[in-house]
C-alpha cells in the first residue's frame, strides 16, 4: 500500500466548552452572602500547522477524525472550570485546505502557517456574572457552547523547485535516482511511478534543489485522462519545470510532437505554467532512435546529467532571487458569524450567528429571568430587527440553535 496520500477527508471537532454554575455563597451569619457560581471552561480548538517534517497525507486515510479537549464546568466558590487544550494537527507544507463545496479555505505553504480549523464552545457564564443592581439572586447560568464541527477537504501539491514532466516510461524516475538519494520504483514499463517522488541534488558549489517526479502525463491528462488532475497539481508550485523528450526507437511520437502534447496539457490546466522556466532536455539518449538538435541526456551512462544540473540550478537560483524574504508566519483564521435571518424549508424563520444562539444558551428558559435576559440580549444584537426584514408575522415560528418560539409583533 502507498505510503504517499495527496488527497484525504478530515473531520474535525472543537472541544464544547463547560457550563456556568449556579451557586450561592453559603457562610455561617452570611444569610445572603449572593451568587458565586464559577464559569465553565472554553473548549479547546483544532489547528492545522504546516510542517517541513510531514511528507504526506496518510494520516489522515484511515483515521480522519480530529477531536480537540472539553472545557469543564464551573462550581461554586467562584471556580471557574479549566479550558480544553488545542489541538495541533500536523500537515505538509503546500496542503491547501478547502471545504466540502471546494471552496479554498486556507494554504499552508510555509513551515509554521496555522489555519484555526474548528474553534472551541466557549463556556457559559455562571450566575455571578449576571448580578446587576436590579438582579440581586440571579438563579440562573450558561450552558457551554458546543465546539464547531464539519469536514475539511485536504489537497498537498509539493513544493519543489523543479518539477520532472514527460511522456511514461520517457526515464523520470532513472534521473531523479542517478542525481539524489530518490530510491523510486523503475521498471520498462509506462505507468511505473503512481506517485510523485522528492530528491535533494546537492551540487559542488553549494545549491541545493528539490526536485520532484511527477508521474507521466498522457494526451488529455488537462480534461482528467488517466490519473492527470491528481498529477498535474504537484506542478503548479515547481519553479523550474524540467521537460524530457523520449528519444528512444520505440517512443510513439517523435521529440517535437511530444514537446507540442506537453506544452499543450500543462496550458489547459493552468495557463500560466507556459511561462515558467524551462529545460529541454532529450532522454534515454543511449537508445536514440530519433533525430534530436536539442540537449541530451543519459541517465544510465551519465551523458549529459551534468550540463542539465547546470542548467537547472541556473534557472533556479534566478527564480529564487525574485522571491520575497518569507519572516513571518501566516496565521489563517475563518470569518466570524455574521446574524442570518432565512426562511426554513418549515416555514419557520431561522436566526443564525453565533451571539444570537449563544443568547438563548441559558440553563433553564423557562426560569422568568433567564427568559427576560435572553430578550434583552436579543434586541441589544439587533435581532428584533433582522426578524422584521426578514419578514416576520404574528404566529410565524422562529428558531435560535435549540430554542423556539412564536413571533409577536412588539
């Protein structure tokens, strides 16, 4: 089985923060000594973090599920309970983080770049927060609120500085394994590379150079032919694309119809890798068959690897002089909630935002002043409001989270 995964599901889980309890203090000649009820601890959040030291996604094949720390409940006295510990997730550099939709959420392409991917609950007040001049006993506290869960699609494309692109079986592999420590599966068949394959080049004057194997691309690989989507977006963040022209007797198309296929797959993917740096090179000149003016290269005799590595690094180091000084790491983080008023498939209207769901999150609504401090929340957050523009009537169900109610014009 494959030790390399480009693509996984993951399944992530905030931790629910603690609920606030409802407390009094309780002192010999202290008959009223107030509320003293501690809040409940926020629940731990889950963030991903771009690491040089993971290699790929395989963590997340057969185990997908993420789930960071409760908070624990606030007691008496005051105690407030203690949060829940985050949750690091370790991924590579270059996994792009989308939604279940596709949409692009975060890139971590830099060691250190975080993205919060499932915040925690945070947790409920007690009632010693609510005490006011007018609300001397308040008898009632917050639940904690649960922590934020859904699925996130995990995409690696490899950071590389030059990418190896060419037809199958063109000998990809036999020169990333002639020029790095690489060990990729070779044999003279098309296809043998399923996956793509990193080597380090070190060169006598100090350059050193990622480069990656990408699997052999077939005509149509742009539209999804064979394997080409999943192969093709390793290339897009390569520097330098190294381009391999089979020369061999038995290749099918000759050098220049292979150059002309080539070209044309990596432009109807993305347009703009026509305008990377790029080094022809013709392979397997050992068993050439077809007429070439170009460069050419050997990799088993070694005819040739030399001047490519030459090239290579130059074009290389040019690239990177252009790139700007990387000092700081990038933290992502989602949009907050904003307040939503629609129209379930029900007929009722459905407030969405986290203030407002988190307003109604009270221990017991049916406790006249926990009732009265939700209405007054919810009016302060413009609810009320939003309900109007949304359209509501007398009798017309409104849900917040878990709470529901009739609609009555005020």
């Amino acid at each position: 089985m494959s030790n390399f995964v480009d693509d996984a599901g993951l399944n992530v889980r905030g931790g629910d923060g603690g609920a606030g309890c409802v407390s009094f203090r309780r002192e010999a000649h202290v008959p009223r000594g107030g509320p003293d009820g501690g809040d409940g601890g926020d629940g731990g959040s889950i963030w991903l973090v771009a690491d040089h030291n993971v290699a790929s996604l395989i963590a997340f094949r057969d185990h997908p599920h993420r789930r960071a720390e409760n908070g624990t409940h606030g007691q008496g006295k005051k105690k407030h309970g203690a949060a829940g510990a985050d949750l690091e997730v370790r991924v590579p550099e270059g996994t792009a983080v989308r939604s279940v939709d596709g949409e692009l959420l975060a890139d971590l392409t830099e060691h250190g770049d975080r993205y919060l991917a499932a915040q925690g609950g945070q947790g409920g007040k007690g009632n010693a927060r609510f005490l006011t001049n007018r609300r001397r006993a308040p008898s009632f506290a917050e639940q904690g609120e649960v922590g934020h869960e859904h699925w996130l699609r995990l995409e690696l494309k490899l950071l590389a500085d030059v990418a190896i692109v060419g037809f199958p079986n063109v000998g990809k592999s036999t020169f990333i394994a002639r020029v790095s420590r690489a060990q990729p599966k070779i044999a003279d068949y098309p296809f043998t590379t399923l996956e793509p394959n990193l080597g380090v080049v070190r060169l006598d004057d100090g350059i050193e150079m990622v480069l990656a194997d990408i699997p052999g691309l077939i005509e149509g690989a742009a539209e999804g032919k064979g394997l080409g989507h999943q192969f093709l977006r390793h290339v897009e963040r390569a520097r330098v694309l190294l381009v391999l022209l089979d020369l061999a007797e038995a290749a099918e198309r000759p050098p220049a119809e292979q150059f002309q296929v080539l070209l044309h797959e990596l432009g109807s993917y993305q347009p703009d890798l026509l305008d990377r740096p790029r080094v022809v090179v013709g392979a397997r000149a050992d068993i050439a068959g077809h007429e070439y003016d170009g460069a050419r290269v050997s990799s088993v005799t070694g005819e040739g690897v030399a001047h490519t590595l030459g090239a290579l690094a130059r074009e290389v180091t040019e690239v990177r002089a252009e790139l700007p000084e990387g000092d700081r790491v990038v933290i992502h983080r989602p949009l907050g909630d904003q307040l939503q008023v629609r129209r379930g498939i029900d007929g009722a209207l459905v407030v969405n935002g986290r203030a407002a769901e988190r307003a109604v999150a009270l221990s017991d609504l049916t406790n006249p002043e926990a009732l009265d401090y939700a209405r007054h929340r919810l009016r302060q957050l413009g609810v009320d409001k939003a309900l109007i523009r949304a359209g509501a009537r007398d009798g017309d169900s409104v849900r917040i989270g878990a709470f529901e109610f009739d609609y009555e014009e005020d």
